[in-house]
C-alpha cells in the first residue's frame, strides 16, 4: 500500500485589500432603511417626517444633512404652538 499524504494547507488568510492610508473611507452606497412612516394627523408635522424617505435615496454621508434639516423644521413645528392664535371671528371679545 503506498499512502499519499496530502499537501498541507497553507492557513495563512489572504490579505484584504489595503485600506486608505489617509483616513477616508468611501461612503456607503444607498440603501433603502425601509423604515414605515405613518402620518400624524398634523400636516406640518407630516410634510416634515414625509421627507425622510429621501434618505432611502442618499449614501451615509448624506443622511446628516436631510435629519438636521427635519429636526429643525419639527422644532419649528413645535416652537409655532406656543404663539398665541389670533383670534377667530365668533370668538366673545368683551
């Protein structure tokens, strides 16, 4: 009997290709989050919320830029509760 002995396994991992050196990475590319967004009943609010869907359209690095934008218009959206109504017609002015 003649026993062949396999060739041993070399069990060193392939390198990975070189990242950057200079720090930056490539943003990801564009994913939907498939996130459900259901309407509040408050159109300002929900013109406001209606545009985060347009992340599932952007890469990472572009996703900064429409939250800060909702993020503002919704405190803007809450800081326009406080103002006091003007006063409607059948209102008792007396």
């Amino acid at each position: 009997m003649n026993d062949v002995m396999p060739e041993p396994v070399d069990a060193t991992p392939e390198p990975e290709t070189e990242a950057p050196r200079d720090g930056a990475h490539e943003p990801a590319a564009a994913a939907p989050l498939e996130v459900v967004r259901e309407l509040t009943g408050h159109p300002g609010v929900d013109v406001h919320l209606a545009r985060l869907a347009e992340v599932d359209d952007l890469p990472a690095d572009g996703h900064l830029e429409v939250y800060e934008d909702v993020h503002r218009g919704l405190r803007a959206e809450l800081t326009s509760l406080d103002a006091q109504p003007a006063p409607r017609p059948h209102d008792n002015r007396s």
